[in-house]
C-alpha cells in the first residue's frame, strides 16, 4: 500500500514539474514574441520616417544646387 502511495506522490511531482516546465517555455515564447513585435514595430517606424528622410535629403540637396547655381552666376555675371 505505501508503494502504490509513493507511485501516486511521483506522479504528481512529475506532473507538477512538467507543468511548471510547460509554464515557463510559455514565458520564454512571450517573452521572445515582445521582443520581436518590438523589433517589427521600430522597423515601421523607420520604414514611415524613411520618405520624410528622403525627402528631407532631396529638399537639402535641391537648395545645395541654387546656392551653387547663384553663386556660378554671381561669378560670371556681369
């Protein structure tokens, strides 16, 4: 009779070890989820800042051109 109460107690262990085990692979799925859901969110963010950047870029790049452009004038004209 103790046997079969002893087999009955490991059973119960097991089964508590296996779902504490079950539980904390959950953690580490969670975990691993928020971490990627983060990521992807900072890639969105630069993807939507990505065409005021490029149009930043150009606006500074077209008003590089005039000065350049006004200052070739001024040189040659008269």
């Amino acid at each position: 009779m103790a046997e079969a109460a002893a087999h009955k107690s490991l059973d119960f262990a097991e089964q508590v070890t296996r779902v504490l085990r079950a539980m904390e692979e959950s953690q580490k799925f969670v975990a691993e989820q928020k971490k990627l859901m983060a990521e992807a969110a900072k890639l969105e963010r630069d993807r939507a800042l990505a065409l005021w950047q490029v149009a930043l870029a150009g606006m500074a790049a077209g008003a590089a051109f005039f000065g350049a452009g006004a200052a070739f004038v001024k040189l040659l004209g008269p």
